[in-house]
C-alpha cells in the first residue's frame, strides 16, 4: 500500500484538464478494470501517431522513403516507445500536437484549432502550439478574422467543453477554484522526489525520469535525433524562403511548444520532468529525416550560411 492513500478515491488530479481521464476510463468500463485497459488508449493513440507522423513526411517531401526513417526514429527513441505504453497524459498531448501540426499542412485550419483545444483539453501544456498556428497566420497570410477566430476563441471553447461535465457535477465556483489551482501548480516547483531537469536538458539525457525499475525504464531520448533536428532548424529560414515552405510547419510545431515549456521553467516551475519531451518527438522525427534527405544536397546548407553572413554584415553596416 502507499504511504499516502487515504481518502485516495476522492482524489480527482484537478490540476489537469479531463479528457484523458473520460477516455481510459471508458475502456476500463468497456475492457473492465485492469493494467491493459488503462494502457489501451495511450497504445492506440501512439500508434495513430506514427500513422500521421508518416502522411506528414510523405506530404512535405513527396519522398516514399522517408516516412520509413521517421518510424525508425520513432523506434529508435525509447521515450515514445515507452510513453505510448503507460497510462499517463502526455502521449494523448502528443497525438492531438501532431494532428494539428497535419492539419495546418492541409489548410485544414477550423480543425487544426480544434485539435489544440483538445490538446489542452487533455494537458495544459497541450496549448503551446497556438503560438505556431497565429505565425503560420502571419507567413501565409491567412485573413485576419479567421487568425482571431482559430487562435482565441476555437481552442478555449473546445477546452471549456469538455469541462462542462465537471462544471455540472461540481458548480462553476469549486471549478474555477481547482482551474486556479492548476494553474499555479503548473507554474509552481514541487517538492523534492523524482529526478528533474530543465527542457533543454531533455536533449542529451540530463536526469532522466525512471518509469520502471527491474527491468529499469527511464524516460530517455536519441539524442542523435534530437541534435540533428535542432541543427536542421538552423537551416529553415533560408529553405522557407527558397520555397521549400511546408518546411516551416513543423518547425514552428516544435519551437513554440519547447519554448513553452521554457516559459513554464522561467516563472517558476524547476521540476520538470524528462517524459515532456515526447510532446516534442512527432516535429523532431519529421526535422531529422528532413535533414538526411538534404544531405544529398549539401550545398544547400553552405548557401544558407553564406545567405545568413552576408545579412549580419548588411545589418551592421546600417
């Protein structure tokens, strides 16, 4: 038994939004209360992943190999192995991220909005990624009453929806008092326990955090993935501008939900946790086959740093 579990069933882990938990606990109602039946969303969910990590690469390369090499990835980074076979929320973050991220590419904007709302609507976290959607806006030029409409006021109602349950069973005010509290929480260190570590740290296995011990499971990463995505982002203002523009979606996908989870660092939160990360993996397994491909053009990458030069020189001379 744990040390701390009385009154453990009035516990409702308020500080994260409730779509995660209608969803396995309604395979626990369909499957019956057991480890597999909690895991089988999460399983699903992972796999459908990788289905539209693969439709995009395909789609922003026209190159049938490619979506081979993103699975490799995907196989090759024990976190989202490891993440998609565990009961916990991130791999459902994960999943409605890299639906967004497909949807945007499809111009399929209203839904793209929709699938953050529910992003955020399993963890808060979820919302980063509405900072991506309003500067794809701004790059593509996208009218500004549908910029306003899919960025402020879709994702929110979509998350409030699916409180709306819980609004009815608790009232509006022990809601909004358990809203608040999640709030900080997310903003907030905890006490001292699991290992932690800060999300650039995340990159090259700094502290990682155990899942399993006998036989041991730590929420790791290839960093050899992760470092050639980075390397790649270096290169695609250069590329966005020599046309290769569907480039710039994944790469705002993945700057804008790490630097979200940077700002969450900076106000005050020192305990994250390596197994975030995962929420990042979809735009880096896309970023790092990406790059392989553009190494059979490897001038390319000569000419962005010359194009770059010549810029910083231009901007001193003023």
């Amino acid at each position: 038994n744990y040390p701390d579990n009385q009154n453990i069933q009035y516990y409702m882990n308020a500080e994260h939004p409730p779509v995660v938990k209608y969803l396995i606990g309604l395979s626990m109602i369909i499957f019956g209360d057991k480890p597999i039946s909690w895991r089988i969303p999460g399983i699903l969910l992972g796999t459908l992943t990788l289905i539209i990590l693969c439709l995009t690469v395909y789609k922003i390369s026209n190159n049938v190999f490619l979506p081979i090499l993103v699975l490799i990835c995907a196989y090759a980074d024990a976190v989202f192995v490891a993440m998609s076979s565990i009961a916990m929320l991130d791999i459902y973050v994960t999943f409605f991220i890299a639906l967004s991220m497909w949807l945007a590419l499809k111009e399929k904007y209203l839904f793209s909005s929709i699938s953050i709302g529910l992003a955020a609507s399993a963890k808060l976290t979820g919302v980063f990624p509405i900072l991506a959607l309003i500067t794809l806006f701004l790059l593509f030029k996208v009218d500004l009453i549908k910029t306003v409409c899919y960025s402020f006021i879709i994702p929110p109602l979509v998350w409030l929806s699916s409180n709306i349950p819980l609004i009815l069973s608790w009232g509006f005010s022990k809601w909004y008092s358990e809203l608040e509290n999640g709030l900080k929480w997310h903003i907030t260190s905890r006490p001292e326990g699991p290992p932690t570590s800060p999300p650039w740290g995340w990159f090259y296995n700094q502290n990682p955090f155990a899942l399993h011990f006998n036989p041991d499971l730590a929420a790791r990463v290839n960093p050899v993935i992760y470092f050639m995505a980075i390397i790649f982002l270096l290169f695609i203002p250069y590329l966005y501008l020599k046309g290769y523009k569907k480039y710039s979606i994944p790469s705002l996908w993945f700057v804008f939900s790490f630097l979200g989870y940077v700002g969450v660092y900076i106000l005050g939160n020192r305990t994250l946790y390596s197994f975030y990360v995962v929420t990042l993996s979809p735009m880096a397994y896309i970023l790092a086959s990406l790059f392989v491909l553009h190494l059979g053009d490897f001038p390319i990458f000569f000419e962005a740093l010359k194009y770059y030069l010549k810029q910083i020189k231009g901007y001193f001379k003023k």
